[in-house]
C-alpha cells in the first residue's frame, strides 16, 4: 500500500506541476497536491505506529485525505483544469487506495 501512495504522490505532484505551467492555476491544485500526498505520508506514519489505535489514526486520515483527492480531482475535472482522462485515472487510484484503507480500518477496529 505504500508503494501505490507514493506513486500516487508522484503522479499528483507531476500533475500539479503542469496545472501550475500550463494553465496558471494554483489553488485547487495546491489542495490536490497537499491531499494527495500526505495519503502517503500518513501511511509512513502509520507503519510506525506505536500501537493500533495509533496504526488505526493514522490510517483513518490517510483515508480521509484519498477521499478529499478524489474530491480536488473532480473539481479540477469539471472546471477544465485537468483533462477528463487522465483525472478519471488518477480517481481510480485514489478510490483503489480508499478501499484498502477502509478494509484495514475495519480490520483493525473489529481487532480491538
């Protein structure tokens, strides 16, 4: 799960980079490039978790943050900042990452 937070990251940042270049916009995309990458930096963090409701935390605003991603994608699509096709993928990746986030939390809370 790591792996595909950080390649999501990268993508998010590449994405970012050529919003900002191309087409001069630099709110919303500041919102997906902070959302986008801190999915994986919370799942860094959880696999240093100290204990599971620590795990759990931070696992849930990893989720949370896939969630707002997937929100700033949307927005940036339909206002004609990010091609619909490419924005299509990278909401794929996030709802992926959303969804192994989520069964983790149900594991881990069930566990407690």
């Amino acid at each position: 799960m790591f792996r595909k937070s950080y390649d999501f990251a990268l993508r998010v940042v590449e994405i970012c980079k050529r919003i900002h270049k191309e087409k001069k916009e630099f709110v919303l995309s500041k919102q997906l490039l902070r959302s986008g990458t801190s999915i994986g930096a919370n799942i860094a963090e959880a696999n240093g978790a100290i204990s599971k409701a620590d795990f759990s935390a931070k696992i849930s605003i990893s989720y949370k943050e896939s969630l707002e991603a997937k929100y700033w994608l949307s927005i940036l699509k339909d206002s004609d900042y990010l091609d619909q096709k490419e924005a299509n993928k990278l909401i794929v990746g996030a709802d992926e990452l959303s969804r192994i986030m989520f069964a983790i939390l149900k594991t881990t809370r069930i566990a407690k």
